[in-house]
C-alpha cells in the first residue's frame, strides 16, 4: 500500500514538474492576445489551425495552386512567412517551401504528437502554429520541406 501511495505521488510530481517546466519555456511573442481575442478575430478554421495546432484537410487550399510572385503571410499578424519563388509542388497536398523570407520570421520547437517527430513551424510574430518542417525538399536547394496550412496564410500578390 505505502508502495502504491509512493508511485502515485512520485507520478503526479513529475508531471507537474514536466507541466511547470513546459509553461517555463513557453515563449512570449511581440503580438500576444487572448484566446478570446483570437477566436474573434479569426475564421473557425484559422483558429483551429493557429491558435490550436490542428491541420486543414490535404488538397483543400486555394494557396496550393498559386504560382504568381508575391509574399505568403500569416493569417493573423500578417507576419511575412514565404516567397512564391520559395514554393515547390510536393505532392503532399499543403502549400510547400524549401525555406521562410527570413529564419528571425518563423520560430521552431520539436513536436512528437501525433505518432511522429517533426520539427513544428510557427509565426516568430504572434506564435501561430504555421505547419512542420522535414527533411525531405528539393535536394538542389536547402533539401528542407516546409508543408505549411494554406489556412495558416494569406497572400499578397507582388505589384507589379
């Protein structure tokens, strides 16, 4: 029984450490708001993807078939994310990159939900969950694959 108690006590301690440590690294961005704030401002969709880190079905953005220049940016700071020129078809059924505008516009933390590990893609500017990057891109560039929800963004055509 005092063993049973133990274990319970030591299980419960370490998650909230885990807990305590993961609100610890949590990061601060330059556009912070509530969750409020967010759901009113953005789409159903826009939400569950940014504010939540769900994905939008395969095949389902308009931003796949774009190809004209312009700047890819975030659906909710309109943080500049990607360029056209960056953008690859990857089969995969997400707006593809083999890089961002510039490293300081995106931020990276691992993720190992899901069944897998990747490194996770958000907006260095409000924290948005963006999409994952791999390892898998066009070997003739930076061999990087960055599979972004189209949802995620919004675009802004070059003026010509």
């Amino acid at each position: 029984m005092k063993l049973t108690i133990s274990i319970i006590i030591l299980v419960f301690s370490l998650g909230c450490n885990s807990n305590a440590q993961e609100a610890k690294n949590q990061k601060t961005y330059p556009v912070s708001k509530t969750e409020a704030q967010w759901k009113s401002e953005l789409t159903t969709a826009e939400f569950q993807v940014l504010r939540k880190k769900g994905t939008e079905r395969a095949f389902s953005s308009k931003l796949n078939r774009i190809e004209e220049p312009g700047t890819f940016v975030c659906a909710a700071c309109g943080n500049e994310l990607y360029k056209t020129r960056h953008k690859f078809e990857s089969g995969t059924g997400w707006p593809s990159f083999d890089r961002p505008v510039d490293e300081k516009n995106v931020d990276y933390r691992p993720d190992r939900t899901g069944g897998f590990s990747a490194l996770e893609v958000l907006c260095a500017n409000c924290g948005g969950h963006l999409g994952h990057v791999f390892n898998d891109g066009p070997r003739n560039t930076t061999g990087k694959r960055h599979c972004i929800n189209g949802v995620a963004m919004d675009f802004i055509p070059k003026k010509k």
